[in-house]
C-alpha cells in the first residue's frame, strides 16, 4: 500500500516475463548458442565492452543484466537520453566502490547510447581503458554512423536481430502459461489471434506482450482473444519504421536496388512497405524521379517523364491515387533497358571539374556581344555546326586549353543508348579524319 491507501502498481507483463537466466532468453541464437561468440565468452568468464545493435524488443537490455548475472558483476545503468557525463562519473565511483569493497568488476549498461554527443562518449574511453567498468551500450542506429571511432574501437559491436515467430511463440506460451503473467486468467489465444498478433508486433518481444496485456485486459477470464477483438485494439497499427533511421535507409535502398535489379515485384512490395510503415508518399515520388536518372537515363529518356508525371498526381490527389501512379513509375522504371551512362558521366565530369579548377573558356567559345570583345579575339574561329556536313564541326574541340577532351558519356548497347551509341560512334569516325583543332591560348 502507498501513502494514499491504494495496491501498488503492477509491472506491465513485459517486466514480469524478463528473463531470469540464460535458458528463460529467447532469440539471438546466432550469438547464444553452444559455439556462438557471446557464449564462448560467457562460458569462459571472459567479458569485455560490447555494443548491441538492434531494433527495439529483441532483448538488449535484458541480455545485458544476464551477462552480469552470469559473471557475477555488479550491474549498473544509466539511459543516454535522461543523463549526462554526470551520472557517468557518478557510474564510474561506484565501479570503484565495488571493485575496492567486494572485487567485483561492473558492467556499465548504456541504452540509447547513440543519443550521447561526442564528447559524452569520449568520457566513458579513459575507465573502459583502464578497466574501472565493462561497458555495454545498446542502439538501434547503427554505430559506424552514431558512435565514435574511439569507442569502436574498444568495443565489440553484436548484432541483434528481430524475434522470430518461434520466439514470439515461446513468449506466448510463457505469459499464458506462467503465474506471473497471465496464467491465472487461464486465456486462449488461437492460432489465427496469434498470427494477427505476430504481424502486429513485427519482431519486437516487448510489444507483442503488451499488446497481448491490452487484450487479456479487455477479455473474460478463462475467455479467448479472438480475432475481432484484437482488430478492434490494434486498429490501424503500422509496422516498424522510423523515418530517420537505418530500417528508412534499408528500405529505401532495397526499393532502388530492386528497381535496378529490373525485379518490378520486389520493387513493388519495398514501395509497399514504406509507404505502409508512414514514408511520405512525396519522398519516394523524389526518389523514384532520382532513379529514371540514375538507372535508365538515356536508355528510355520517357522513363523521366512518366517518373515526373507521378510525383505530379500525387502532389496534386494526394492518397491513394497519386500512390497508384507512383507505383505505376516503379513499376516502369523496373521493366525499363537500364544505363548509368549518364551517372557515370557526370560523376566523372564532376571530380574533372574539381580537380582541375577554373580553367578558362577558349576564346573561340565565347560569345562576343561586344566590339572589344570582338578585338580580343571572343569568338573568333568558331565553326557553326549547322553550316558544317551533318551539322558536325568534325575535329572541333571543346575543351579548355589545359584539358585533354575526355569521354565521359558511354552508352550502354542497350534501349535508346544503342542508336545513341551508333551515333556518337559514326561521330568519332569524323573526327579521325579531321584532326583536332588544338588552339592557342
């Protein structure tokens, strides 16, 4: 009772369920069983600094609080988004305390660790150098981006992947079955509840059980979670995303990669999933134009065009119309003969212009609007392609003075590129027997 004369909170079912010892813990078999990394080292006692990098309930911090368990450490933990370099010095005291009083080593859990800036990071190198504490941070941003190169470097990166449905089932059967999660009310899930559920909570433990709470708490005891009401609770429930993080980054590129790929289905299914996890319908109508570019360029110059047309309908009808035309335009540009000519090209066009700095305009290029100009010599013996054989100055350059021409444009024997190429190709003959025509600066 508190002060107030009421019951004391209960734990929510996802606390009640976490596991007490390394049999209870599910998942991550790629790292916990027999010959695995993180047993070898558990068996062996011999612990060190580690990063788990993982989506959210897959059991981070769970499997940090077993490793102390396990090697008989003092546990402590501070979240990186409600402390700073404070409650780390305050951490490393009191590593210093145990180590002195009852020589124990400390494992320092860190979660969020990705939200610490830089100097917050840097301050935990100096005791995880020495060996005041065992540092473990978990993040779900991946680390090469989010942590420092020094912290890195001192620690072993794991990881952690979503549960799968045979975790998720043992979860399952757990808080149905157990005391001290829902077996008192001895409910029944059946098969077609849980597979709603599983899809619902899409790998992440800790919301699958909380969304089996919910349930349990608007069912009967001894009753069943039976499909309408868990339609009812979960209602419009979107699947993981966050719009900033790696799983954005990994879906957008495995859209591009398919589109490239010339696979118009799995194309279709990462468009899908982006868009149901909340992607802004906009964004993939930029990056869909992004890709005519990259992609298939010249190939199918009308790949642009419809790509172009896309992102229109759906700034101007919004969902789920303009969705369908976006859809439409991936579905093209997966069909459509591919080249990165262009890409290529420009790339290349790009680290010349760069590395060569401002090389100036050949005098018989520039326009010459003016009569000192005209006595500078602007303009002057410039050939006008249009009174030349084919409307070609064959042998002309264009280059500056300082610049070898180059040949950054290779089209692709394939689509468009290939009448393209045929074209540039018969140039190039006209241009071996016209010679060059190098001018003087």
């Amino acid at each position: 009772m508190d002060l107030f004369g009421s019951a004391p909170i209960a734990q929510p079912l996802a606390a009640r369920l976490r596991a007490s010892c390394l049999d209870e813990y599910v998942g991550q078999e790629h790292l916990l069983a027999h010959g695995k990394p993180l047993r070898e080292a558990l068996e062996q006692g011999a612990l060190h600094s580690m990063i788990f990098w993982g989506p959210p309930g897959v059991g981070k911090t769970t499997l940090a609080k077993l490793l102390a368990q396990v090697s008989d450490a003092h546990f402590e933990t501070i979240s990186a988004v409600l402390s700073g370099v404070k409650e780390i010095r305050q951490a490393v005291e009191m590593a210093r305390q145990q180590a002195a009083q009852y020589g124990r080593r400390t494992i320092l859990f860190v979660d969020e660790v990705h939200r610490f800036n830089k100097s917050q990071q840097d301050a935990f190198l100096p005791y995880v150098e020495d060996g005041t504490l065992i540092f473990i941070g978990a993040t779900t941003e991946n680390p090469s981006f989010e942590l420092n190169n020094a912290l890195l470097s001192r620690a072993r990166v794991y990881v952690l992947k979503s549960l799968d449905e045979t975790a998720m089932r043992k979860l399952v059967a757990r808080a149905l079955g157990e005391e001290k999660g829902l077996g008192k009310r001895q409910l029944q899930l059946p098969e077609e509840s849980f597979q709603i559920l599983l899809a619902a909570a899409d790998g992440d433990g800790r919301r699958l059980l909380n969304l089996l709470e919910n349930a349990a708490d608007l069912a009967e005891d001894g009753g069943e979670l039976g499909v309408e009401l868990l339609q009812n609770l979960l209602g419009d429930s979107r699947r993981r995303f966050d719009k900033g993080g790696e799983a954005f980054y990994d879906q957008i590129s495995a859209l591009h990669k398919s589109v490239r790929g010339s696979n118009p289905d799995a194309a279709l299914y990462w468009y899908a999933r982006m868009l149901d996890g909340g992607c802004d319908p906009l964004y993939l109508a930029r990056r869909v134009v992004r890709m005519a570019s990259e992609d298939i360029g010249n190939a199918d110059p009308r790949a642009l065009t419809l790509c172009l047309n896309a992102w229109d309908v759906q700034e101007r009808l919004g969902s789920p119309e303009g969705e369908l035309a976006v859809a439409q335009a991936v579905v093209y540009l997966a069909c459509a003969p591919k080249s990165n000519a262009v890409y290529m090209g420009f790339k290349a066009a790009m680290r010349d212009a760069a590395e060569h700095g401002s090389l100036e305009v050949p005098l018989h290029l520039r326009n010459a609007p003016t009569r000192l100009m005209k006595e500078l010599g602007y303009g002057e013996e410039y050939r006008y392609a249009h009174d030349e054989p084919d409307a070609y100055a064959a042998g002309e350059d264009y280059f500056p003075e300082q610049l070898e021409p180059r040949q950054y444009y290779q089209p692709v024997p394939r689509g468009l590129e290939l009448k393209i190429r045929d074209k540039l190709e018969h140039l190039g003959k006209l241009d071996r027997q016209s010679p060059r025509q190098r001018r003087k600066p």
